[in-house]
C-alpha cells in the first residue's frame, strides 16, 4: 500500500469531522506527486491567454511546500488542540500513528528530492520537514539517513544549524548513545525542572550549542521547563507543586574573558551543589549507599574535566574566566579530597595570582588548609571544622599555633575564627535542629567575641 493509498483509506475510516487535516495533506500530496504536469498545464494555459510565463519565485516548489506544512499541522494537532492536556495517553496515540503514516511520505520526498532545503520549500516548510523527521523516532535507519543529507544543507546554509543539532541528538539518544548539545531531555518530577539526558563532555556544552546558534543550555532547560509546569499545572499544584525550579543563566562577561570557559564551569558548579549539599529533593529518600555513589560519580567525573582545564590555562583568574568563573573552578576543586596531589598542584599555581590580585586570597586560605589536612599535616588558618555533637560547638580540625591563627587570617582578609566557628556553629545547628533538641539541646554553643 502506498502513502498516499492509506491516507485515503484512513480519511475513508474515519468520521467527517476528524478527516480535515489528512484530506488536506491527501490533496498536497496529489499536486505534489503531479506537479511537474500541473506545471506544464499551467504554462499551457498562460501562453494561451496571452500572459507571459512568470520566473518561479520562493519557495520553488510551492506544491511540496503545502504538502509538508499540512503534514506539520496534523503532526502538531495532538498538542496544540488540547488532547494532550486532557488526555496524554491518547494523544500519544494518535501523535505515534501521524507520524507512522507520515514516514512514507517523507521517505518519497527523500528519494525524489534529497532533503528539502529553504531553497526549494522555503524556511518555514523546511523546518516542518525537519521536525517530522525529528518525531520518526520508529524509524531511526531514516533519521540517520536524512542527517549527513541535511548537514550538506546546513553547510551552505540552506538549513537550520540548531535544527541539525537536535537531531544529531535525537539520533543519539535512539542509539543509546550521550548526546552532544543537550536539546533531549526529561523532568525532575518533585520540583518541577528540566534535565538533559546523558550528556557528553558538559563542559563545553554551551560551546557547541553556541557554533550552531543555541542559546546556553540553562536558558533552554527554563524555557522547556515552564511550558512542561503549564502542560502540566494541575497535576502538579495536586502535588504542591506552585511553580517550576529554574537554573541560574550565566551573564555576559566583559570582552575579553573566555566566556565560554566560564559558561561551563558555572553549569558545572550547578550540579557540584548537588553533591556537596545534604540530601533534598528528590534525592532526599536515597540510600546512604546510592547518595554517595552519585557524589562519588559527580566528583570523580568533574576531577578529570578540572585536570583538562588547569593543564590548559593554569589555576583560571579574573582575567581568564572572571571572578564567578574563577570561584566556580576554585570550589570544585575544593571538593577534590580524593585527589590531594591534584589539589596541591591547583594551590602552588593559585598562589601567584593571588599576589597580583588575580584570585581571591579567602579561597586561597581555605584550599590551603585543605590540602594540608588531606596530606595528613595541621591546617593554618582553621577553615575546616568538625563538630561537637554534645554541646552543637564548632571546633577547627587540626590546627598550627592557634595563638596566632587570627592574625594569619587576617592577612587573606578573613573574620577572627571566633566570629567564624559561630557562624558555622550556628548554621550547623539550624541543619541539625530536630536532631539536637532531641537531646535537649535548644542553640548552638558559641565562642565569646574579644572586643
């Protein structure tokens, strides 16, 4: 049975007022099929008339043109019509048997065309033809055989770049493979918040998304976020669930810094925050076995990528990466406890560009420290700290003639420890609060402040 065969037994199947939109596309694909005749008939008629034969303008196959764009609005009807609000299951249905009945279709176009370019159908047919290859997820030896054919076309910009990009995605995700721009993703269903699927190389994900004109991921994760809380807000305000969870979208960086390093390693420091925090969210009902599994994994994988980096530029200051970018780097390799050698190597080249003001001379002291404990020595400006767990009193681990300790932080432009320990104290309090009034412990214990 051809294409065009079941979508006339498909209008004959169906009741009048659901056939609109296959009748449409049975009636473009009728003219796109007889086109070149419909042509010479045309020519005919107007050299009979006496009218000259006007040059064909853009699109040049205006035929195949509507075909594609009534094809796109019966693909689309399952979401813009209202099904899916009220019945996701069935319009999942129907969305999986459009595109069945479409894939045909698109193969012909494939066979008698090659892939479809602005040139020959126009920007916004073209772009429908993407997306229904984009949904022929039931046929993926298709979608890989339209990709190299539609590259050619994005090389002499006669199609989209950030179309290409999510189909090389889609591809990939099919394949059981990483994705590379990040455009495949899912959703956080306790807080409302989408994610990437698997990812490679997310450091310079905003890299490749930037060559092919996308917007940094986290601004494209909020956008698709909203419209997932707005398909969704009933079922999700019966949770207490009142408004989506949005990532912090970098700023521009002036002229001159390496934005796109510093895009990175703030995406980076995103899920950094995951793993060094206490459990929440949705992973507060994890085991203690599989939390720290996936803080193993986020530290672990983050290690190597910092590696690449300090290899390449060196500890990234102010003038590299900006002062939130040269943060970020700085706190994950905080979090580098099990690679100490790699932490001291961070710290020996830190050091130079804190002298010149290049670095922050607080993050300074607080890797310091740091690295002498994780090489078993005492710590000098007493950053890290341990708990008294009968008296809720922060205590510095470790630590190297504490007579002189305030005047050593004074010169990295700390807070006397006394005015630090409480405020950890207190902070660790306010997270252990239930655990301690359980013992009967109502504040924390705090150092007396000299004058």
């Amino acid at each position: 049975m051809t294409a065009l065969s079941f979508v006339l037994l498909k209008s004959r199947c169906c009741p009048k007022s659901t056939i609109l939109a296959p009748a449409l596309a049975v009636i473009s694909y009728f003219i796109y099929c007889n086109m070149k005749y419909i042509s010479i008939i045309v020519a005919l008629l107007s050299l009979l008339r006496g009218h000259p034969i006007m040059a064909q303008s853009v699109p040049a196959n205006p035929a195949l043109s509507r075909l594609l764009d009534s094809l796109a609005a019966e693909d689309q009807k399952p979401y813009q019509s209202g099904l899916y609000k009220d019945h996701p299951e069935e319009a999942s249905k129907v969305f999986k048997a459009t595109t069945a009945r479409h894939i045909p279709i698109l193969k012909d176009i494939i066979k008698r065309y090659g892939y479809p370019g602005y040139d020959l159908v126009g920007k916004k047919s073209g772009d429908h033809f993407w997306l229904m290859v984009q949904h022929s997820d039931a046929d993926l030896a298709f979608q890989k055989e339209v990709l190299p054919l539609m590259e050619k076309q994005v090389q002499h910009k006669n199609a989209g770049g950030s179309n290409y990009a999510y189909l090389v995605d889609r591809i990939l995700v099919n394949k059981g493979n990483k994705q590379l721009y990040g455009t495949q993703i899912t959703y956080r269903s306790n807080i409302c918040q989408a994610y990437p699927k698997p990812l490679q190389d997310s450091l310079n994900v905003n890299v490749r998304r930037k060559e092919v004109g996308m917007e940094p991921i986290e601004a494209y994760l909020n956008v698709s976020t909203k419209v997932h809380f707005e398909m969704n807000k009933a079922s999700l305000e019966k949770r207490g669930i009142t408004q989506p969870t949005l990532y912090t979208v970098p700023e521009d960086i002036s002229s001159g810094i390496n934005k796109r390093l510093a895009d990175s390693l703030h995406t980076m420091k995103l899920t950094d925050q995951i793993a060094a925090n206490v459990r929440s969210g949705q992973y507060k009902d994890w085991s203690p076995e599989a939390w720290q599994a996936f803080k193993d994994s986020v530290f672990g994988s983050h290690q190597k990528i910092l590696e690449g980096i300090f290899n390449r530029y060196g500890f990234p200051g102010y003038d590299l990466v900006g002062k939130d970018g040269s943060q970020d780097f700085w706190l994950m390799v905080q979090h580098c406890d099990k690679w100490p050698a790699f932490q001291e190597r961070v710290l020996t080249a830190m050091k130079p560009q804190v002298l010149k003001g290049n670095a922050n001379p607080s993050n300074y002291a607080y890797l310091v420290d740091r690295v002498m404990l994780n090489t078993n020595r005492k710590q000098v400006y007493g950053s890290q700290v341990t708990y008294n767990l009968d008296s809720c009193q922060a205590l510095p681990k470790s630590l190297a003639d504490s007579s002189t300790v305030n005047a050593r932080r004074k010169e990295m432009g700390l807070e006397p420890i006394e005015d630090y320990l409480n405020s950890m104290g207190s902070m660790h309090f306010q997270m252990n609060k239930e655990f301690y009034e359980k013992k009967g412990i109502t504040k924390p214990k705090l150092y007396a402040i000299k004058p």
